[in-house]
C-alpha cells in the first residue's frame, strides 16, 4: 500500500480525472504569473504529480498537455500584462519597491531574447518576469510564442520526469531500500538546507551592508554615549567595516538563539518533545548499508580527523610569522573545548537510551567542528576576492551538517545537543572573529594555508573513518531486550505474544515473522547448508553496486538486507525457486523478547524472492507473492527440529516454532 497521501490523492483522481488535469493546469499556470509565480512551489508539486503518473493513476501525456498548456498560458498572461502596462509596471508594487525583480530579467532579456525566453522558464526567479518584459519590450506575439511554448513543453517533462521516474520504480524501492533511500534522501537535504541557508545569508549581509552601516552612522549620532562602542565596528574609513558589522549582528543573533534553546532545556528539566520524536523516527531509519556509512560520517568530528587538520595550520602559521593568527587560532580550540566540556559537566541532560556515556549537551564534536572550521574561514575569507569569499563558510557549513546528521541517525545525541553544540560554536567563533578582525589588518597568502588545511583533513577522515566505523557501530547497537518469557510456556503459549509481522510503515513490507526459533542458529544452517541452501553474509556497498552490472547472472547478485525494529538480519539463508529467476529466502532477527533461562530467541520470515528490474539502471531480488510455499520449503527442511506449527491469532497465519538444541 501507498503511503496515506498517495493513497488519498489517487481515490480522488480516480473519481475526478478530468478535474486531476484542470489541478495540474493550475499548477502550471499558477508558477508563471507575474508576481504570483515568485511564490508557487512548483517543483515539490509536479514532482507529485509525477509519482502519481509513475503508479498509474494519472495518465502521462494528459498530465503532460495539461502542464504544458497552464505554463503556456500562465507566461501568456505575464506577456500580456507586460505589453498593456509597459514602462507603468515598474511602477506599481511590488516593482516599485523591488526594482531588481524586473531588472535582472531585462538585463537577460537585452542579451538575447529569444534564448531568454528559453532559458528564463528554467531559472526559478526569472520564469514569471521574462514574459511580462517581453511584452513591455513590445516583441511580436508571433515571434514570442513559439519559444515559450516550446520551453513550457520541456520545462513540464523535466518537472514531471524525477517524479514519474520514482513512481515507476515505487514498488521496487519500498520492497528493499526505502530506509535507506530516506537516510540518504535526508543527508542531501540537510547539506542543501546548510549550503542555502550560508549562502543566502551572506549574500543578504553582502547586498545589504551598506544600508546597516549607514543606520548604524545615524544611530551612533544619535546615541552618543552607546554609540562610541559601536562606532569601532563601523568606523566607514575601515574597509572591514562591513564584515565586522556583519560579524557583530551574526553574534547577537546566535546569543539569542543560544540562550533561548538553553532556557528552554533548563525550564523542561530534560530533552523537549521534539528531540524524543526526531530521536525516535531517525533510529527506525536503520539499515546496515546506511549504517556504517554514517558511523565513518560521525568519525569525521573526531580529534584524530580534526586535530592533524588544526595542527598543519597552526605549523603553517608559526612558520610565517603570523603570531596574532596563531594566538586567536589556538584560543579558538583550545578555550572552545574548555567551554563545552564546562558545559557538559554544568548541564546535566539525560542522554538519548541509544547513546553510551561521552555523548551529551552540547555534541563536543559537532561544536569543536564548527569551530575548527568555521574559524578558519574566518582566518582565510578576508584574503579572497569579492564573492569567492562565502566557499570556506559553505564548506564549514557542509561539513558540520554531515557530522551531525550522521550522529543523530546513530542515536548519539538529540537534535537540542547537536542544535546547541552548533550555535555554541558559532558563538565562540564570532568573539574570535571579532577580536581578530579588529586586530589583523595585514593581509597574507592564504592558497597555500587553505590547501594545507584541508587536504590534511581530508586525509585523516579517509585514514581514521573507515577505521572507527565498526568500533563507533559497536556502541550503538540495539538494546538487549528486556522481556523474559518461561521456556515451557513460549512453547505451549507465549509463542503467540511476539509479532506476527514487521512493523513498517509501508503495509508491502510488513512481511509475516512466521518462523520462531529459540537456541543457537548454528545448527539450524548447518542443517539446511546439506540441503542445499547457502548462507548469504550481510550486502556491503561493493555487492550493492554491483546490482548495475547487467552482465552478472542473476544468482550471483545479492539480496539486500532488512530489518526488524533497527536490527540487521542475524542470519540470511537462500536457496534457488522452482524457476531461474526466482530464490527461497529465509531471514532471522534476533527477536523482542528472550528466554527466562538466557536460550536466545530468534524471529524469521520464508519468502519467495524474484529477480526483477527496480530501475533502468538496476536489478533486484524482490520478495512476491507464493501463497505459503517458501514457508511450507522452510517446514520440511528442518522437520529434524520437530517444529510445531499453528494459527498466530494476529492475522491468522501460520508460525513454524522449533527449538535448535
């Protein structure tokens, strides 16, 4: 089954196709009127749509026609509005107080307005402006609208395409790989958030620097007695000036934002509602393939990954003479670990249940990153040319995002520990930044310091991560169950107390746990390995890509792993099908529960599992529908087990139980 709102979205379309166009045709008209057009997700909509098209609900090229034909005449109406109004448009609002909508537009347009029409529809802030200064430039509808149909045409496949593209392989994805795809669908997400949210803040600070000096000037007039601390910062004949305003308003932004997440976490006497659901969801996302991926992530905030970094650059320093740097960049480390261990031990937030001790408030990690990093931009920016100044913010921002977000999906800490380890960071970093900037007039050669910096950091996260990840792994294993059922009355009863199935968002993957095993599972595969089955190791990211090479038999290529409550797969034994793309499987966790006397206690499910193509790209072994016969394969392979066999009063399914020893 669907999630709910495509189960949803798809029963109203069945019962309203013609108005599912007429949807879509608002979409596209919608995104590109003037104005309006500015403010339309039109992206995360058509996408929508796609994976509609993709499932088979919606109709492909009468989605197609219909977006196309609302894009066209939605550029149409600017086109219109631009050619009655002309020059008037500027001004009235908003062009009057946001000239630079139409400017930017006009400028591309001068420069070729036939590929400006083109191109504008693929460029978010320009696709409702060309339009309306086609018309104000007065061009010829005739020679308007066959390069704005044609654009609105391919703007729609390519809109339309990634959605359809995931519907069709929907099901495919689900079966196997949807945790995964979601860890990973987050990490890009966050890194996105991360670059935008550096990137748009500097820009602002860069576009709008002048206008805060100039009401810093007048505040400064007309407070004297405060203003003659403020007008250090702002003194308009230092050309730092404005990096130094744009530093002190970043700091009392963060203090805010640091004292009030501080005030919060004290007045709830512990971690926030929102840590528990974000902590909750993130450790359900477990995969094994995701897993040590994110364990060698987590590594990369480590000392033995951050400190060669720090070390190299403060040699570098030393050696040229650069004693003021060297000094601030020492009291940035050293004084930023003081701090947060003072923190830790001042703070007494309760740990996330998943996290060993030496993980707590604020994420000593995540807070030594952003200060390692971001205080080297500090250190290096200044020395850049106009916009190339905002890459070391966006690298400090990228890479303390992927530290953290691989430490949440462990269960290392909550968001409030990554969150405030962050802003305390970048706190520290900003009275740092402050200091030296005042101080620090001399410019110096920054190419070498920069590739020294990183390169050696880039070296110790590749020499250190792949190394920790299983140790790292090792501490955040699922807990040991807690419940404790009495060997004879798991046999006679409490057999039917466990799951009857995986408990999984998605109804198609909640496979039935129909096999139950209490002892070792070393004599159970034993046992089936003589009779033809073999034991498959965990899949690790090499066996997982080579599910691309077509020319690898079928056979040959791995089944994917799952899990049952964060837990991989203790055992995955396979056998081939009654046809030659088609394998017996059968799947054992360790189970919720275990035995009063310590035997361990195993939960499993028999599938049939066919050999079919997820992808253009890939192929997959997918578990299907066989009406009980990989169950029935199971039951006579260890009738030496003397399994007992009955209805799970749960769904009514049948459970093979058996004792290994």
């Amino acid at each position: 089954m669907e999630p709910t709102w495509i189960d949803t979205a798809s029963a109203w379309i069945s019962a309203h196709a013609l108005a599912a166009g007429a949807v879509i045709f608002l979409i596209g008209l919608s995104e590109a009127l003037i104005f309006l057009g500015f403010f339309v997700p039109a992206l995360p909509l058509l996408f929508a749509v796609g994976v509609l098209i993709g499932l088979g609900h919606v109709n492909g090229p009468y989605a197609l026609v219909c977006c196309t034909l609302g894009a066209f005449c939605g550029d149409a109406s600017s086109y219109w509005v631009g050619h009655h109004w002309g020059p008037r448009l500027r001004r009235l609002w908003p062009f009057s107080r946001y000239p630079q909508w139409l400017d930017r537009g006009e400028a591309m347009f001068r420069r070729n307005s036939i590929k400006s029409i083109f191109f504008a529809r693929f460029v978010g802030a320009m696709r409702p402006f060309v339009p309306a200064i086609a018309g104000m430039a007065r061009m010829p509808l005739r020679r308007y609208a066959p390069p704005s149909f044609i654009a609105c045409l391919a703007w729609s496949a390519l809109y339309l395409a990634p959605g359809w593209l995931l519907g069709a392989s929907y099901d495919a994805i689900a079966a196997v790989a949807d945790r995964l795809a979601l860890v990973l669908g987050g990490l890009v997400a966050a890194v996105a958030l991360a670059w935008v949210g550096v990137l748009y803040t500097w820009r602002w600070f860069a576009g709008h620097a002048d206008n805060l000096l100039a009401r810093m000037l007048m505040w400064t007039r007309r407070h004297p007695h405060l203003g003659r601390y403020a007008v250090a910062l702002i003194d308009p004949n230092r050309p730092e000036s404005p990096s130094l305003l744009m530093l002190a308003v970043c700091l009392l932004a963060i203090s805010w934002a640091w004292f009030t997440l501080l005030a919060s976490l004290l007045a709830s006497g512990g971690p926030l509602a929102l840590d528990h659901t974000v902590h909750e969801f993130m450790w359900n996302l477990r995969n094994p393939l995701a897993d040590h991926l994110m364990a060698g992530l987590a590594s990369l905030g480590d000392v033995q990954v951050l400190g060669p970094a720090a070390l190299v650059a403060l040699l570098y320093l030393l050696w040229r003479k650069r004693w003021m740097a060297a000094t601030h960049w020492i009291a940035a480390i050293v004084f930023g670990l003081v701090f947060t261990r003072v923190l830790k031990a001042a703070i007494d937030m309760p740990r996330p249940p998943t996290a060993p001790a030496g993980f707590g408030f604020p994420s000593v990690a995540v807070t030594m990153t952003t200060i390692v990093f971001g205080f080297f931009a500090v250190l290096i920016a200044r020395e850049l040319p106009g916009r190339q100044r905002v890459w070391p913010y966006l690298l400090a921002g990228v890479v303390t995002t992927v530290i953290a977000f691989a430490r949440l999906y462990l269960g290392a800490h909550w968001p409030s520990d990554l969150i405030g380890g962050t802003l305390f960071g970048i706190l520290w970093l900003l009275v740092l930044g402050l200091a030296y900037r005042r101080h620090v007039a001399r410019s110096f050669w920054m190419r070498p310091l920069a590739w020294a910096f990183y390169l050696a950091f880039a070296a110790a996260a590749l020499w250190h991560a792949p190394r920790n990840a299983d140790r790292l792994l090792a501490q955040f294993t699922a807990a040991a169950p807690t419940t404790a059922l009495a060997a004879q009355r798991w046999w006679d009863n409490d057999w039917a107390t466990l799951p009857a199935q995986r408990n999984e968002r998605d109804e198609r993957r909640r496979w039935a746990l129909d096999v139950q095993v209490a002892g070792p599972l070393r004599p159970l595969q034993q046992v089936l390995v003589t009779k033809g089955w073999r034991v498959q190791p965990q899949a690790n990211w090499v066996a997982t890509l080579g599910l691309l090479d077509d020319d690898t038999p079928a056979r040959e290529h791995v089944v994917l792993p799952a899990t049952l409550e964060a837990r991989p797969e203790a055992l995955l034994l396979l056998r081939p099908g009654k046809q030659a793309d088609e394998l017996i499987a059968l799947r054992l966790w360790p189970a919720p529960a275990s035995l009063s006397d310590g035997t361990p206690l195993w939960l499993g499910t028999a599938q049939t599992l066919r050999y079919q193509r997820a992808l253009s790209a890939a192929s997959l072994w997918l578990p299907v529908a066989d009406g009980g016969y990989a169950h029935a394969q199971v039951r006579e392979a260890l009738q030496s087990f003397h399994p007992a066999e009955a209805a799970h009063p749960d769904g009514g399914g049948l459970v093979l139980r058996m004792r290994s020893r």
